[in-house]
C-alpha cells in the first residue's frame, strides 16, 4: 500500500465503506501535541498517519457566532463540564488544530521552577532546561510569538495596563502567536483572517511540507488491537463533518501510535481499551480555575474589540495571573448574574462602558479525575481550599486594578453580589468564606490526566512519554504533565510533542 500524504478528508474516501490507513507511525489527535509530534517525527525519516475526529479548517471557513463555533469547534457542542462542589464549564476545541484553533494565542515558556519539579519530584530527568530552551526557541519562531501592537490591543487591554500601574503591579503585554491580529475580539470563534498561527497552520505545515505526512480529519478512533506489549492497530468511525453520522468506518496500522487526544480523551481511550487502570490513569486531573468579572467606566471601552487577550498582571508566586479576556454581547449576557428583568437589561444597554478581566489559578491542592464508565465519561473537580483562596485574591486584586484605572462599579464573578461600588466594599464582597458553588468558575487548560514520571507505581507514562507495560505507545499532550503550570500550556503542550517525536525517532 503507498503512502499517500497531504491534508485529506475521511468523510470523502469512506462513504459507506471502511478506510485502511498505513504509517511508521499513526499519531491520534490533532492539537498542539499531536501536530509537533507529527513535524519531530516526519522531520526524522518517519512516515505519519494523523487521525482527527474533527475537520480541517481555512480562516475564511470561520463564522462569528456562537452557535457557529459550538456546534464546530468544541468538545460536546460547548457543554462539556466538571462536576463537584461546584459546576465548572470545561472547554476544549474540536478540529485539525484542537484547541490552538479557539484559544487566544497566549505564549509562555514553562517556569523553570516546574520542570525542576518535575525532574526532582517525578525523576523525569530526560526534560532538561538545555533541550526545553530549545523547543521553545523553535516554537517561538514557528508560531510567529510576539506582543501585538498597541493599536490592536484597544481599551480593554490598555485600561487595565492604567490600573495596574496605578498600583504598581508587575505586568505587560501577553506575548502571542498571532503575529497578524487585526484585534477582532473573536478568538473563540476561530480565527477569520488567519492572524493567529495555530498548530494546524504552523507545525502540521512544516510537517506537510516532507511529503511524508498524512493528516485525516473526520476519524473518531476509538478501540485498539494488540498483541502482547505491542499495539497492532487502531480503529474508529469516519464522521461526516457537518451532521457528525457514521458514514464509514477507519482503520490505521503503523509501528508505532502516539496518543494525543488531551487530557480528557487520552486517559479515556487508554482506560476504554485496558492500557491502563484507575489506579492514576485519568486522576490527578489539574486545570486552571479561572473567574471573570466586569467593571463599568465613565467613558467607553468596548470590550469585545481588540486583542483577545492582551495584558496580564503577574502574580504567579502568589499562585495566580490576572489577565484581561473578551467576549461577545451574547456570551456576557449568558455571565451576567444580576436579577433578570430591568436590572440585567440596565447593565447590557451600557455594555460598551463595561471592561473585563479574570483571575486564572495555579492548581494547588484541588482534585480532579477522568473517569470511563459504562454510561460515558464522568469527569469530577473538587476546588480546594487553598485554590479557592487563591482565587478570592485574585479577584480582589482585579477589582482594586479596575477602580485604580477609573471604574465607578465591579461586577465580580459571584453569585448572590451584583456589584462593587467602591474599593472599601472589595473585602466584604469577596470573603475568604465563600463557598465553591457561588463562584462563576471556568476550568481552563486541563492538564495531567496521564502523568509523566520514573516510576509505574505513581504515573501512567515514562518520562519519554510511553505507557507504561507497552512497546509501542505514547502519549503526546498536555495529560501527561506531573502538575499544572500556572501559566497557559499551548507552548509547554507543543514541546512535549517534539520531546516525545524525537523520542521515538532516537534523537532524544
């Protein structure tokens, strides 16, 4: 059978029909892991089968609505969610590019304080500062990382920026990878003109680029083959990417298979075909509880325009980032937890004087977990106390950083609190008492699910990123982080899948 490499379409070979896919190696999931993994891989003499369960996508395909991008671009259509002492919005991106394609481009290279963790408390010696340093200059050049200007950063950015030097806080501009922002706002929705570099347009194109790659969308894997301590093959259905039917059936062979589906999909596809058990397969899950919150000012700010994301207050020794966010009318209409009626109606006809920003939390002491059940999966996260401290912080920082930049009221992101008037209610409003449940939290940046370690009795992978107990598979995504990063992962993500392609190809 001859390789046949290019960005290819599932739903158009196996109508009806099964689909047989053959590599050196078969790589499952298309996100940031699985694109470099791909790029270290084909750059290394090896042939690459990629399976995605989404589609491909060009910036011109993209539709600035929300409806649009649920149905598209997320993990269960935008409703996927954590359960525990509170209800926590999970998302995750679907499609050739996984969740580089909705998230806002943030670039930060991994503090050195955790890969020294992770090489002191996990023995994951093999990820070195030197080699590390290395990924990140490639990826930084790869994605184009840079800070945008300020005539696209707009008023919400730049007011924060006031606030915080009002205060005398340590912040600046995010860098990211989107060296093309025209600042539209829209992010979330994908990008429409091709501004941002998400790993589909960045790593899966060099990759492409050797002939030796074959990117499939529209492949759902979802059971393996193996003999012994050796992966065989893998199988799955070919969806149709507009109705997400069954119209065919796939099958892919290879030497090797990198799993790279997240840290949600990677440890449920390991439990589903016994790789792996409970013991730490789908525990240990981290994430980044994040809380928004508005603030009104005299004079308009316009949030949804601008970079998505510009500006953050850094704080990461407390445990905490501030960062600035935007969302469309519609989504702040669906955050807003004043009481229905004229009041909430009395905040949206002043929209355009409302900014935002939001407290994102380094995973200190809460606990999550992964689960595959037979009724599906159940994913669980229980905020810790010391978690929940942090965010309290957080939020009465980001509140302080408002009324220092001008702001006449907060609208912090908790329930049964409509508003904060003035810099001596911030305390009052946001006590270290609160519980979990009346927090507006959002999960960002699952992590940890499949952790990396020396040890089989404590992890679920080696510190080359194979399952421990088999030959043949990896895995190559965020899951198999020790611990959290307190900093968004899209970066740290993308070198371990150049960690673990290299592995495999004998280069590391």
């Amino acid at each position: 059978m001859s390789f046949e490499g290019g960005r290819l379409r599932a739903s158009e070979r196996a109508s009806g029909g099964e689909l047989l896919v053959e590599a050196d190696v078969v790589v499952i999931g298309a996100g940031a892991g699985g694109c470099a993994a791909a790029a270290a891989l084909a750059e290394s003499g090896l042939s690459v089968a990629l399976l995605e369960e989404g589609r491909h996508w060009e910036p011109a395909d993209f539709q600035p609505r929300t409806t649009f991008a649920l149905k598209h671009l997320y993990q269960a259509r935008g409703a996927r969610t954590l359960r525990g002492n509170a209800v926590i919005p999970l998302p995750g991106g679907r499609g050739v590019g996984g969740s580089t394609l909705i998230n806002s481009a943030i670039c930060f290279r991994c503090p050195p304080e955790v890969l020294r963790a992770w090489r002191d408390d996990h023995g994951c010696d093999a990820l070195t500062d030197e080699r590390f340093e290395a990924y990140f200059d490639r990826i930084w050049q790869t994605l184009g990382v840079g800070v945008n200007p300020v005539e696209v950063q707009r008023n919400n950015n730049l007011i924060f920026k006031k606030g915080a030097e009002q205060l005398g806080l340590k912040g600046a501009f995010l860098a990211r990878s989107a060296p093309g922002c025209q600042g539209c706002g829209i992010c979330q929705y994908g990008c429409p003109s091709g501004g941002k570099f998400s790993a589909d347009r960045t790593f899966l194109s060099q990759a492409l680029a050797t002939g030796r790659v074959a990117a499939w969308s529209d492949c759902r894997v979802r059971s393996a083959t193996r003999h012994g301590d050796r992966v065989t093959e893998v199988s799955g259905d070919v969806l149709d990417p507009e109705t997400q039917e069954v119209v065919g059936h796939v099958r892919a062979r290879a030497d090797t298979f990198v799993l790279a589906g997240g840290p949600i999909q990677s440890p449920l596809f390991l439990l589903a075909n016994r790789f792996a058990d409970h013991t730490h397969c789908g525990e240990h899950l981290v994430v980044h509880p994040t809380v928004g919150s508005l603030a009104r000012f005299p004079w308009p700010i316009e949030f949804w325009r601008g970079v998505t994301q510009g500006y953050y207050v850094d704080c990461w020794d407390q445990g905490f980032l501030l960062q600035t966010y935007t969302t469309t009318p519609d989504q702040t209409y669906l955050t807003l937890h004043t009481r229905l009626g004229q009041e909430t109606m009395e905040v949206m006809s002043d929209l355009a004087s409302l900014a935002s920003a939001g407290t994102l939390v380094h995973d200190e002491d809460s606990h999550g977990a992964v689960r595959h059940t037979p009724i599906g999966p159940d994913l669980s996260y229980w905020l810790g106390e010391g978690d929940k401290r942090r965010i309290i912080d957080g939020m009465r920082l980001c509140a302080k950083v408002f009324f220092a930049a001008g702001a006449t009221e907060v609208f912090p992101g908790r329930i049964g609190i409509d508003r904060i008037r003035s810099p001596e209610e911030i305390e009052g409003a946001l006590p270290y008492d609160l519980d979990p449940s009346v927090l507006m939290l959002y999960a960002s940046h699952p992590m940890g699910t499949c952790r990396m370690g020396a040890d089989p009795a404590t992890s679920v992978v080696d510190p080359h990123g194979r399952v421990w107990g088999m030959a043949n598979l990896r895995v190559a995504d965020a899951s198999i982080f020790p611990s959290s990063l307190g900093v968004n992962p899209q970066v740290t993500t993308m070198a371990m899948g150049l960690h673990v392609g290299h592995a495999i190809a004998g280069r590391v």
